[in-house]
C-alpha cells in the first residue's frame, strides 16, 4: 500500500476577496445585492442548498427578493472576480424558505468543488454567528445587524456595544516518536475512529503551550518540540485548527482528564492499513478525508 497524495485542505481554498473596505459603504454593498449578479448563498437550519450535481446551490437576488425580510441575516462575504457573495440565514421554521435539498456540510463538501465548499464555511460561520449574538453581551439588550453584516450592535444607546465575530482557537497535534504516532478517540466518535489530539487554547495561552498541555491532560505524554503545520477553518460552529506535528518526550500513557475513552500509539505501517478502510469498514479507522487530522497523517506518512 502507497500513502495517499496530499489534496488542499477543505475549506482552505476560498475565493473571495473579503473587500472589507466596502462594508461601511452601505450603498456600495446595497447595489451589490441588488445589481442583477449576486450569488446568495443560503442557510436554514444549519443546512446548505445541495444541486443534484452536488455543488452549492445558490439564488440571485430577483429569485429570493420578497424573502429577505428582517427576519433574514443577510451578510457580504466579498467577491469572487466581479461577482459578489452573500449569505442568506433563513429561520428556523419547519420548512425550508425555497424548496430544495438542504444538507449538513460535512456531509456533502467532499462531493463539491473545494472553492464552493470554502464559501459555504465561512456563509455558515457568519449565520450562525449572528444566530448566537442577538442580544448584548454587556447589557442584554437586543442587538441589529451592522457593516454589511460583520457587525452587531447593541440598540441600547446608553451602551452602544458593538461585538464582532470571534474564531476559537483550536490545536490539532500529530504527536510521534520515531516509527509511531499517538491516537485517541472520544466515545461519541463512530465506532472505530482514531484522531490526532486536539483541545481549545485557553486565554493567555500560547498555541505551543495548549499542544503541551493537552497532550498531558489527555495523554500524560509529554511532548519537546513543536512544529506549525498548517490551519483550517473549521465552522461547527466558529472553531480554527491548528496543526502541528509535535515529539513526544515520553512515551507512557495516562488518560487524566477522561476527555478520550482510548489513546495509543500506532506503527506507520497500522496506519497506511487504516487510511484504506471505509468508514463503515470493521476496526480501527482515520478521520474523515476533510479533516486535518488526515493531512497531519498523510505528511507525516509521506
Ligand atoms: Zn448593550
């Protein structure tokens, strides 16, 4: 068996120019949306519009006009050459805005193209967002829609708070020593599915003392040095990835805080046998090909 060529990582190819610049320009954006070549992405129940051919469906702006009323989060994600990008949050109502095929994202993004799948990330980051953040976190008031939709501000105007979106940090570590790497798995997981070790960086952390601290959390291995591999969005809901590949220091295993029901290490040769099995295969299998777990494996492999 041969390791597996290395794709661009989902959600990582995007390609949108954010145009920043223009989300104060309430005009410019408004003739955008309105200007006969906006492609609408939309959300609804945390789900995205499927083409029978699998890409990301979209609407143009006549399509769903009489539609986006206040009770619609509209957003600006920027544009693509000419054409601009919004996200559309529809409510949560028993049936879907337009009729159509809506789908969990990382059920359908290995079917699309990767750049269709980088827009549906970040549309989904900023739905949900503003789903989260309708009332003030200072005062509790209800907040509005600002900047093109990168913005909520509190419509108390003794407070005026404006809060923006926030990205958690999250580190993601291959750790090795020598011929093997380490894996846990969490028990909600499918059966079988082992990971590389992941966790949140806590405030006033380094990203190279969360890979420590984690691993000796969940693992009692301590790792030396640590090394950046390559970040990823990750939307469920506002997560960021970062890889690393780190060396483990010792080598005994100690679960301390029970966050993973299983951890060991494994030969690369058991992992080149697990990356070939489907994931309703029989015994130990890797994360989904998406993931930058895989990537992690697969450079480390290659
Ligand atoms: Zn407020």
């Amino acid at each position: 068996m041969i390791a597996r060529p290395i794709d661009p990582l989902t959600y990582t190819v995007s390609p949108l120019d954010r145009a920043g610049i223009l989300r104060t320009d309430e005009a410019a954006v408004q003739a955008h949306l309105t200007g006969g070549k906006a492609r609408i992405v939309p959300l609804w129940q945390q789900r995205h519009l499927v083409t029978s051919d699998g890409a990301a469906g979209v609407f143009s702006y006549d399509e769903v006009a009489l539609m986006l009323g206040a009770d619609v989060q509209t957003v600006f994600l920027g544009l693509a050459d000419d054409t601009p990008w919004f996200a559309a949050g529809f409510p949560a109502a028993d049936t879907a805005p337009i009729a159509g095929d809506y789908r969990a994202l990382n059920d359908v993004v290995l079917l699309m193209p990767g750049d269709q799948a980088s827009i549906l990330a970040y549309a989904r980051a900023m739905v949900i967002w503003h789903e989260n953040h309708r009332y003030c976190s200072r005062c509790g008031t209800a907040t509005v829609s600002d900047e093109a939709g990168h913005c909520r501000k509190c419509t108390n105007a003794a407070c005026g708070y404006r809060s923006f979106p926030r990205t958690d940090p999250v580190v993601i570590t291959l750790i090795t020593d020598g011929d093997r790497c380490l894996l846990g798995r969490q028990a909600s997981w499918a059966p079988g599915i082992y990971s590389t070790i992941a966790g949140f960086v806590e405030p006033g952390e380094t990203v190279e003392a969360a890979v420590r601290r984690e691993a000796e959390e969940e693992t009692g291995v301590e790792v030396g040095d640590v090394r950046y591999i390559a970040s990823q969005p990750w939307p469920f809901p506002a997560s960021l990835m970062f890889g690393f590949h780190a060396d483990a220091l010792t080598t005994a295993i100690r679960r301390k805080d029970n966050e993973l029901e299983d951890c060991r290490w494994f030969t690369r040769a058991d992992i080149l046998t697990f990356q070939e099995r489907t994931s309703t295969a029989p015994g130990f299998k890797l994360p989904n090909r998406y993931a930058i777990a895989r990537l992690l494996l697969d450079r480390w492999l290659q």
